[in-house]
C-alpha cells in the first residue's frame, strides 16, 4: 500500500466524521495526525530527491562527494524515521485488534 494513499484515507475519513473532536480542552489545535503524515512523507520525499540531485551532480562532476554523503545520510536518517514510525502505527493496530470487544 502505498503511504500516501493511507494518508489520503485518513483525511477522508477525518472530512466524514463529527464536527469536532470529543472530551478535549479547548483552544488552539495542532495538525491533525493526517496531516503530520502528510508533511513527513513530503519531508522525506524532498530529502530523497536532494541525494539524488546531488549523486547526479557529482557523477557529472560538478558535485563534491562531501554533499553527497550529507545528502544521502540525511534523506537515510529520514527513511528510517518514516519506518520506525511505521512500525509503531502497525504494532498499535495490531494491539487494537487483539483487544476483546
């Protein structure tokens, strides 16, 4: 399944529901959990695209080997943010499921 389209889901869903969230404090709210996902997947997309341009550049040889490294150690420390995240959400599903109703 492709992440975005699980965000997309939940943003849908999220238009469909209540008019609000329920039992919370009132006052200013952050992004919703959709939204966080959002914006870290375009955070780790960008970063991926930034080590590329900067493979690219170096192959050509317009590029130090120093950005290189940078750029893909980064957008590597974001994937790895995006699975462990992952994990976490599919080890809370998994838990959810397994509770009796």
């Amino acid at each position: 399944m492709n992440p975005m389209a699980a965000v997309k889901a939940y943003q849908a869903i999220q238009g469909a529901g209540a008019a609000g969230p329920t039992g919370g404090v009132g006052g200013a709210q952050g992004p919703g959990f959709g939204e966080l996902l959002h914006s870290v997947m375009n955070d780790t997309t960008q970063q991926t695209r930034a080590a590329e341009t900067q493979m690219n550049m170096a192959v050509q040889g317009q590029g130090s080997l120093i950005d290189v490294v940078t750029a893909v150690s980064s957008a590597e420390a974001s994937l790895e943010t995006v699975i462990a995240v992952r994990d976490q959400v599919i080890q809370a599903y998994q838990e959810i499921m397994r509770m009796p109703i």
